[in-house]
C-alpha cells in the first residue's frame, strides 16, 4: 500500500485545526472521582497500627488453623497432607511475625525518626 506524496501534509493541516479548536473548546474539568481524607499525625498511626497489627493476628490465626489441620490429616494416616500443612503452618507463622515485627518497626521506629536527607 503506498502512501499519498501529501499524507503529511494532510496530517499536519488535520492536527493544526485540531489544536486551534481545542485550545478556543477547552474542556471542562469536573470533579475527580479520587478522594485523599485527611488524617491527622496521630490517625494515621492508629490506622497503620490497626491494619498492620490485624494482617499480622489474621496469618498468625490461619497458622494456627492450617497447624489443626494438619494434626487432623497426620491423626488419619495421611502423612503427604501432614507434611504439607506443616510447612504452609511454618510460613503462615513466618509471615505473621513479620507483619507484626515490621509494623512494630514502622509505627514506633521509623514513624518517630527524623525524615531522610536527600541531596
């Protein structure tokens, strides 16, 4: 398929007019569908502690459930399944603590702590 020898020329007349149309048209903003509250120093603390704390109490609560289970599946001879909620209990354990440890660190020692300097 060949091209017009003044496609371009097309183009830059088709985009020229555009422009000129859109800058006299502008388009009207409304309002945006994104809204940021705004929290106070000591809200957003709380909040952080609250969701930081609750992700880390819900997989420490599903170790504790999987860890059942697996005492469950081991009490009935299935030693494949036993092994296998072993070591999903030993990540959800794993994963738990360090939801708590990190949100421990975070509220209480970077929060608290100068900002970085950037250069």
């Amino acid at each position: 398929m060949s091209r017009r020898p003044d496609a371009d020329d097309t183009f830059n007349t088709v985009e020229g007019r555009y422009d000129k149309w859109s800058s006299a048209n502008p388009r009207p903003r409304g309002p945006s569908a994104l809204k940021v509250p705004v929290m106070s120093d000591a809200m957003e603390k709380t909040v952080g502690m609250a969701v930081g704390f609750g992700a880390g109490v819900v997989l420490l609560a599903l170790a504790a459930f999987t860890a059942m289970n697996a005492a469950k599946w081991g009490a009935i001879d299935r030693s494949g399944a036993q092994i296998g909620y072993t070591i999903a209990a030993f990540f959800l354990v794993l994963a738990g603590l360090g939801a708590l440890g990190a949100t421990y660190n975070h509220v209480f020692r970077v929060m608290p702590g100068e900002p970085p300097h950037h250069h």
